[in-house]
C-alpha cells in the first residue's frame, strides 16, 4: 500500500495510505495513519488537495542524467512556486498528475501528485525562473524592462490627462434646483 503524505490548501497535513492510488476519480479513500487522529478513513475531494506526496524518496540519478532533465516551476493558485527537475515525464490523470522529481538542492526525489485544480501551470525548461513572477531572467530580461517602462510611461500620462479632467456642467434645470432657483414657466 502505498505511503501518502496529503497537504491540504489550509496547510494542515494528513499522513495516510490506501490500496490503490491515482487521481482519475474527484476523491480520494485513504486509511489515516495519522497519530492522534480518530478516524480510521477518510474521503477527501480533490479540490480541498494542494498536494500529495506518494510513496517513500527514490534513489537519485546520476548527475550526467539529472543534468539532462527539464527543470519544472510549478505555480500552484495560491502564489506559491515549487522547483524541481523532473527526472521522467509526467502521468498525467483525469483529475491531476504525477510528476517524479528531484528537488533543486538535490538531495531528495519522490513522486509529487497534483490535483489540476491547486495549479495555476506547470513550467518546463532549461534554467528555473529568477524572479517571483513569472518574469525570466537572462535573454527577455531587457524585454521585460522595456514593457516595465511603456507601463510606466501610460500611467503617468493617464494621470495626468485626468488631472485636468473635470465633470460637463449640469443642465440648467438641474442648476436651478441646485441653486434653489425656482423653475421658468
């Protein structure tokens, strides 16, 4: 039975098992193994799942393969990035995938399920992103800058346009209401 470390959206973190594992229905049926818990199973939509550690750590690679591997940014809905290399290619399921991956620090490998509906994207390349984002470093850098600048330069000049801006006079009945005027007959 496969070993599974659950992390919910909240954070909160279920250590639990079961027979069978994939994410081809929307729900999981676990066993806990959670101390202190008093249930003995638990049905869990996906949708409540961040992610799903499957399974205990993988021998690493070698260092001419993992060199070799795409590197993966995964942006999940909340903002977070995790970065890894993916030392084969996903599985991917009705209702998420699973990805084999070595952390960037390389230390430690494991299968890494993931729910499609906690990601935003699944990024693969040559180098990791260097700036939080969605911004790449090295080549589009200055592209980056560039358009950083057009903004800047459209928001000042939109303010200053509405600096000037004032509201069309109200009709002249409306300024005699306002006026306390009373009406022309």
């Amino acid at each position: 039975m496969p070993e599974l470390v659950v992390s919910f959206l909240d954070g909160e973190v279920l250590y639990a098992s079961t027979a069978r594992f994939d994410l081809d229905g929307p729900v999981l049926d676990l066993e806990i193994a959670s101390l202190g818990h008093s249930a003995e199973r638990a049905l869990i939509p996906l949708g409540a799942v961040r992610q799903i550690r499957v399974g205990e750590s993988l021998p690493l690679p070698s260092a001419e393969h993992l060199a070799a591997c795409p590197k993966l940014a995964i942006h999940f809905i909340g903002g977070e990035v995790l970065r890894a290399w993916a030392v084969s290619t996903a599985v991917l399921q009705q209702h998420g995938g699973i990805w084999d991956v070595v952390h960037p620090d390389g230390t430690e490998r494991h299968s890494l399920a993931i729910p499609y509906s906690a990601l935003k994207a699944v990024f693969s390349g040559r180098q990791w992103e260097l700036r939080p984002g969605g911004a790449s470093g090295g080549a589009g850098d200055g592209r980056e800058r560039e358009i950083e600048r057009l903004a800047t330069v459209h928001a000042a000049r939109e303010r200053h346009r509405l600096d000037g801006w004032a509201p069309p006079p109200p009709p002249r009945l409306l300024r005699r209401l306002r006026d306390g005027s009373p009406p022309r007959r």
